[in-house]
C-alpha cells in the first residue's frame, strides 16, 4: 500500500515531483510491506505502463532507481526480480523531503494545517519539502507508514502518533532504522526520541482553576479517548485544579468514547455533549480536553438552544482561531499547533545538521498560558433551559 497523501500549500505532500519517482516510490512501498516478496518478478515493462498510465521511459527510469537502492535485479530474458525489502540508503544517499506523518482524523484539517505552517516556516529556508504521509484512523496503515519510513531514503521525519500503542514495534522499528525524527505531542512508552509538547497537565489545571476563580463548582471533561496521553495529562491537571480547590472529583462529569465508538474528535465532542445534557446531571462549565471537542461541544449546545458563555461556560486548548475564524472562538490557551510545527522543525533540522546531542533524546515542553474570553463568564444563578426538554439546572 502507497502511503495516503494530502496537499498543504506550496510545499509537495505526497506526490512526487516526477512520475518516475512516484511510480518509484509505489513500487518501493510495494515491496517493503510484503505485497511484492523477495523472490517476486515485477511485471513487464509495459505491463507497468498500462497499470500505472505512464510512458515506457518513466517506467524505465523507476526501475533504475529500484535498481540503485537494491530492492530488484533485472535479469535477462526473465525481467525484474525483488531482491531485498529493504533500500540500502546512507545519509549521504537521503533526500532533502521530510515526511509530515500524521494520525489523521476527521476533525483534523485545522489541527494539521497549523502543524504544517508552523514546519513549512522553518524548512522552506534549508530547501527542504515536505511529504505528508495520512494514516486515516486505521493502525495498519500508521504501520505500513512507519515500514516506509524505516526502508525510504527520506531526509527526516515529524511525526504525530495516533492515540493508544497499537504500532509500537514499528516505532522501535523506525528508531533502529536511524532515520531522524522527532514525535509531535503524543509520548509512546519506551520510545527513546526526541519529542515537543504543550505542558498539557499546566495548561488544563490553568484552565479549570479560571473557572473555579469563576465561582464555577460543577465542571465537566470532555476526555474523549482515554488511551491517548494528551488526553490524559489534560485530565490529571483538571483533577489537580478541583484538588486546590478542595472539591470533590465526579466521575458523572467525566465523558469518554472507547476507540470503537471514536468517530472523530468533533463528533466525539457532540456526542458527549449530547449525553451529558440529557443524563441530567447538573453542570454550569465544560473543560473540553481538545479543540475538536469543543468545537462539537459548541454545536451541541447551540443545537440544545444554549448560548456559550451565557448559558454554559466552555474552555478548551489549542489556539486555532487563524483557521477557524471568531466563530471557533472560546477560552483557550496560547502554545498553538503552529508553535509545535516550528520548533519540531527545528529540533529536527539540529539533528539532521549533527548539533544535537549524540544518542541523547530531548522532551521539549512548551509554555502554555490561558486566553481568556467570554465563553468562560460567571455562572448564572440559574441555567436557562430554552427550547430544551430539561430540568433547569441550579448552582
């Protein structure tokens, strides 16, 4: 399977710049995920023009290129014959594309937009391009991503896992590999690689304490999937802000999907949303762990006829007005997704450049501070319930 692509920009995601190369590259992802075997014959020539719609140069230009990494062997009378899994690549050999690997879930358009800007501003000024590599929420496909990546002559890599460790040992794969690259917010246990991250734990506990200071006291999470370590450093510093403040934690207040039941962080807030309101429980705020489920937070209350703000108060993280305009607008913190793009970059083109430290990982927490706004106002003595089929809820 070819590794699934998107187009941000000017930069090249995905697509190659020359046929030969993306034909290249598909054959090669062929190979390294066993579909073409040790051992396999490739189709004829123009066999290879009739399936992929290109010219007899093009193909034969591509099997030069397997030929020089050491993946075929043309053979006379016979044709191309698989004779490795595996690219014989050295540094000297990569290229100057750094692949953007991204768990890619339906909410996520903002989210990897702004990672993408915040790269894009650092490498176009080294010459580097950008390949988006988009795994969908399927862990089969984030492992035969990580296989490519292990076996391609790509520069580098910036990597956002998908949530829970499904493809663990492909990421000591990849670490084996050498192939340089540093991890985007999520932590995987025992992979020794250099990551940056909001202080998610701060951040959180930020955000709770402002709507305790409020005169808040029943303060919903939005959790959403429980597995994922973001996720969980928000909730412990929602849980450690209710601990200063002496209150006790309910777990009534604590909404979650299980990864069967995920169908995207905005669907996932609204879905929440939904159930929260209709149980019955009394809340006045809601700490939605994610911008995503705020987002679907917010369209489930307006949907409730409650006003944001006025109503219920709502904050959630990441920054992300620049792609969502005011009317994505709530208290939310400041270390946005294109503060992570940049300095993953960064931290990146140091190693690729040989001024990181040697076999040392670096874990770069990035400041966050909330943005208050009026999404997150004093409660109201009593919630109005208009045009909603509940009992009013009361501080």
């Amino acid at each position: 399977m070819e590794p699934v692509s998107v187009q941000f920009g000017k930069s090249r995601v995905g697509k190659s710049s020359t046929l030969h190369e993306a034909l290249t590259e598909k054959i090669e992802q062929q190979i390294s995920s066993a579909a073409l075997a040790v051992g396999a014959l490739l189709p004829s020539e123009r066999r290879l023009c009739e399936i992929h719609r290109v010219s007899r140069n093009t193909v034969r230009q591509a099997m030069r290129n397997l030929e020089s990494k050491g993946l075929i062997a043309r053979q006379p009378r016979k044709g191309a014959v698989v004779t490795s899994a595996s690219a014989h690549s050295t540094k000297s050999e990569r290229t100057n594309e750094i692949a953007f690997f991204v768990a890619r879930e339906a909410h996520a358009d903002a989210t990897l937009a702004g990672l993408h800007h915040g790269m894009e501003s650092v490498l176009d000024d080294r010459s580097y391009r950008v390949i988006a590599l988009i795994n969908g929420t399927r862990p089969d496909i984030e492992r035969r991503n990580l296989e490519y990546l292990a076996t391609s002559a790509l520069g580098g890599a910036i990597i956002l896992p998908s949530c829970g460790y499904d493809n663990l040992e492909a990421y000591f794969a990849l670490l084996r590999s050498r192939v340089p690259f540093v991890l985007v917010q999520r932590k995987l246990p025992g992979i020794q690689a250099d990551i940056v991250r909001m202080d998610d734990f701060k951040g959180s506990r930020d955000l709770t304490t402002h709507l305790l200071q409020q005169g808040h006291r029943r303060v919903a999470f939005l959790l959403g999937r429980r597995e994922c370590s973001v996720m969980r450093a928000r909730f412990e510093g929602y849980q450690a802000a209710l601990g200063e403040f002496n209150l006790p934690y309910d777990p009534a207040l604590r909404m979650e999907v299980t990864a069967e039941e995920s169908r995207g962080a905005i669907e996932n807030g609204y879905r929440m949303v939904k159930q929260l309101l209709h149980s019955g429980i009394a809340f006045t705020a809601i700490n939605a762990g994610a911008a995503p489920l705020a987002r679907g937070a917010m369209a489930a209350l307006s949907e409730a006829g409650l006003e944001v703000g006025n109503d219920i108060a709502l904050v959630g993280f990441e920054n992300l007005d620049r792609w969502w305009g005011k009317d994505g607008t709530y208290t939310t913190t400041n270390a946005s997704q294109e503060d992570l793009g940049r300095r993953a970059a960064e931290i990146l083109i140091e190693r690729l450049e040989g001024k990181g430290g040697k076999g040392v990982s670096v874990e770069e927490l990035l400041p966050v501070e909330p943005i208050i706004r009026d999404s997150s106002r004093r409660p109201l003595n009593e919630m109005r319930c208009r045009r909603v089929d509940l009992p009013c809820l009361t501080i």
